[in-house]
C-alpha cells in the first residue's frame, strides 16, 4: 500500500500584526534614532542608551511572544506526520 502524505496546517496569517511584533519595531527604530542622535552629536552616554533600548525592546518582544502575545508556533511534530 503507498504511503500518503498530508499538506501541512497553513501558519496564521497575521502578519506579524501582533502586540510582539510592534513593541519590537517600535522600540527598535526609537532606540535607533535616539542612538543616531548619539552618534551625531558624538554624546556616548546617548549612543548606549539608545543600544540598551534596542536591546530591552527585543528582551521584551520575547518574553511578550512566550506570554501568547506574539504569532503562534506550528508544532515540529504535527508537521512532520
């Protein structure tokens, strides 16, 4: 008897319109703006904290998906049966 296949389940179409995603792209162009601002006005103190707000935002978009705010994962192991 051949062996069939199923076509996997389609991911969710959002997007990426979720609260994850737009606390990240937000966070991410302030914190690049405020450390370009750093970096023009050659001020180090702005350029750091612009970098450490690039890097608490994407911190927090991680934790805001493990929290269910982001784009659901498929499971690994539905996909592959």
């Amino acid at each position: 008897m051949p062996k069939t296949y199923t076509v996997p389940p389609a991911p969710p179409s959002n997007h990426g319109q979720t609260v994850a995603a737009w606390v990240m792209t937000v966070g991410v162009v302030i914190g690049s703006i405020v450390a370009a601002i750093g970096l023009v006005l050659m001020h180090t103190m702005l350029m750091i904290v612009g970098g450490a707000a690039i890097v608490a935002t994407i911190l927090l978009s991680v934790v805001l998906r493990a929290l269910g705010m982001g784009q659901k994962r498929r499971d690994r192991e539905a996909v592959a049966q």
